[in-house]
C-alpha cells in the first residue's frame, strides 16, 4: 500500500467517526447548523481523502503509463473523474 493510499485511509477512518457522531447529533435533536458544520467538515474529509487517492494515481499508474505507451487512458480516466467536480 503507497502512503497517499495509507493517508487516504486514515482520514476515511476520522470520517467514518464523524459519521457516527453526525448520527448521534441527528438522532438527539441538536441544533441543525452544529450539524451542518460537522457535515461540512466530513465533506473536507472526504475530499482530502480522494486527492490523495487521485495523486497516488498519478504517481504510479499514469507514470507507468507513460512507459507502457498507454497514456491516452490514464488522460481519459482522469478527465472523466474531474467531470464529477
């Protein structure tokens, strides 16, 4: 497993917590922007966590691809996940 993929993990960890918290928040009645700021902060979470696994992806697969002539994949795979943004 690369680091960016062990970051990635870590902070799916930290987001699978918070999810369990924002629950926990809905289920006792708390006041609706507390709750906001905590999705709000698992979002942050989540996105920090796909960049690293984006960036690990472009350290050994494209690279790789760059050797193996099979570039123009990776370029597609890529611009297909920027269309999610």
């Amino acid at each position: 497993m690369s680091n960016k993929h062990e970051e990635a993990l870590n902070l799916l960890k930290t987001a699978r917590g918070q999810i369990e918290g924002v629950i926990k928040m809905i289920e006792d009645g708390r006041y609706c922007i507390d709750i906001s700021k905590q999705l709000l902060s698992l979002i942050a979470l989540l996105r920090k966590a796909n960049e690293k696994v984006l960036k690990a992806h472009m350290e050994t697969c494209v690279k790789e691809a760059m050797v193996t002539g099979d570039l123009e994949s990776k370029i597609s795979e890529i611009e297909e996940i920027l269309g999610y943004f």
